[in-house]
C-alpha cells in the first residue's frame, strides 16, 4: 500500500513539474510576442530628449513623406517636433540656413558641399528622392532629341545642381562636353517666359514645371527618369546641429517618420496631390493635367557614385576648391 502511494505521489510531482515548465512556456513565448509587436518602439525608445528641428525647402515633392507624416501626426506620436518651411527659391532657402533659421534643408548634393566649403559645415542625413528634373526646349525650337543641343546654348543657373544635370544628361546622349553650352540665367521666372516666348531655345527644368510647359507645347528632350540615376536630393543638416545630445537619437525618429510617411503615399499616390500642391505651394495646374506621383524609397544614405561624381564635377569646372570625401559628407 505505501508502495503504490509512492509510486501516485510521485506521478502527481511529474505531473505539476510538467504543468510548471508548459506555464513557463508560455510567458516567455507571450513576452518575445510583446516585444516583436514593440520592436520599433524599442529600437527609437531613449532617454536623451528629441531636438526641435526645423527644416527648409522650396516648392517641389522631396519633402512629401514628412508633410503626409505631419498631417497623420506621425511625427507628434513619436515625440518629434518638426516644422518645415517653404521658400520660393534655393537662395532664399540657403539663406535661412546660412542664418541659422533653419537646421537643415531639402538641399542638393553640391549645395551642401557649397555650404561647408562656404563655412557652414553640412553633411547629408538622408538621400531623399532623384533630383526631378527635365531639359526642354521651346515650342518654335524645332529641336525634339537631346542630342540636337550640341552646339546650341541651353538656359540654367549657373554652379548649380541643374547645370551638372544638363551635364550628364546631353554627355548621356553622346554631346561633347566642349559643345555643351550654357547661357546662364538663374530666374526661373525669366526662364519661362523667355522659353514659351521661343526666345531661348532650350532650358533645364524643375520636372513640375517642365511637365506643364509640355501640355503647353515645349518639348520635353530629357525627362526626370533620364535624369534619375545621376543625382538625388538629400537632406542636408548644419553640423554643429548635429554635434548636440540628442541629434542622432532625433535622425533616428526622423528616418521612421519617414519611412512611414512613404508607405502611405506609396500605398495611395493619388490621395496627397492636394496636400503636396498646398504645402510645396506648387501652382494648382501642376497637377491638373496629371501628376506622375514617384515612388518614395525607405530612408537611406546617398548613394557613394551619385556625390562623389557631382563633387568631381564641381572641382574640375572652378566650382569648389575641394572634394570633401564621401565619409565627411555623410553623417553616420
């Protein structure tokens, strides 16, 4: 009798053993759940304060992901306080910058190597889209293909990202570089009209407005996709922004913001054209006539090739007096 008593006390300790290890389990696989559902919010999760960031553009859609992240609140969620400014030119917003109005900007590639070789060290955060661009020429031109412009003066703001786009886009097409010529003409006002007007026969521009002047009757010669493997904008951040506690901990939230701002356009393009024409302040027949929405890529670093190309670029035409290497002008 005690044999047996033994032998039932003894199955019913296996038997609570057992149940505690399944109990045990089970904890532990609910909390690895707990944290795979939080791993984002981990992953930002930190101690530092979020620094205050204002950030400068001018009217076209590099900045989208960030205003789509604003209008969801995105930005608020993540404890991030960002402002972003539009300015009606690259030299009005380079001035705020300068200015310290601003932290940093949707600059291009040669703007911030022109901002730290100016004296206001700036490195690249984040690539933000290709550089949407076009070369078009006027209605009365006669000239449909790129190569055409060999030889023929084509309107750009001089030492600027549109003069190596035209660049790389007529060099794309087989044009010598010693027939590439350019009549500077930095307002793009004057660009317009004089254009339309067939008073300049072609001209670089932005791809928004390109894309009107060809519903208009420019000829658009090389489009934003021709242009999209040569350079991207980038968001550019003054350093010694960048220096503070906190900095690298609010590019992290700023990259998620992002992110996220991304996959809701991606997910539904056609559902923020009047929020990019509002806050770009982009003229309404921008996308009247049907507006090519890009695809945003996943936060990122430019692209080594891009800037070490545009950079070179600059240093043999007298633009800049040096080549900053690609490693100081990123922030890692």
């Amino acid at each position: 009798m005690r044999k047996s008593t033994s032998k039932t006390a003894m199955s019913v300790l296996l038997l609570a053993l057992l149940l505690l290890v399944m109990f045990a389990l089970l904890f532990v696989s609910a909390c690895t759940g707990d944290a795979d559902d939080q791993q984002i919010s981990d992953d930002l999760a930190t101690d530092v304060p979020l620094l205050p960031l204002t950030i400068a553009t001018v009217p076209a859609d590099d900045l989208l992901p960030l205003w789509v992240a604003q209008q969801a609140g995105i930005d608020r969620e993540l404890g991030l306080d960002l402002d972003i400014v539009t300015f009606a030119s690259s030299r009005d917003m380079l001035a705020a910058i300068t200015a310290n109005e601003a932290q940093g900007g949707s600059l291009s590639m040669l703007s911030v190597s022109q901002l730290t070789l100016g004296g206001i060290p700036t490195q690249a955060v984040m690539r933000l889209a290709p550089s949407r661009g076009a070369v078009v020429s006027s209605p009365g031109s006669g000239i449909l293909q790129a190569d055409q412009l060999a030889g023929v003066p084509v309107a750009a703001s001089e030492a600027s990202l549109e003069e190596f786009i035209l660049y790389r886009a007529l060099t794309a097409v087989g044009v010598p570089e010693d027939q590439i010529l350019l009549e500077a003409v930095a307002d793009l006002r004057a660009r317009r009209q004089l254009l339309m007007a067939d008073q300049i026969k072609a001209s670089t521009m932005p791809w928004t407005l390109a894309s009107v002047l060809g519903q208009q009757g420019a000829n658009i010669l090389v489009t934003e996709k021709d242009i999209e493997p040569f350079t991207s904008t980038v968001l550019g951040m003054r350093s010694d922004w960048l220096d503070q506690d906190g900095a690298a901990q609010t590019v992290a939230v700023l990259w998620e913001v992002w992110n996220r701002g991304a996959d809701l356009i991606n997910a539904d393009p056609d559902a923020y054209l009047d929020l990019l024409v509002e806050a770009a302040n982009l003229p309404e027949e921008s996308i009247q006539g049907g507006y090519d929405m890009q695809v945003y890529a996943s936060a990122r670093l430019p692209e080594r090739q891009q800037v070490e190309d545009i950079l070179e670029w600059a240093y043999r035409k007298g633009y800049a007096e040096e080549v900053i290497p690609f490693e100081e002008f990123v922030y890692e």
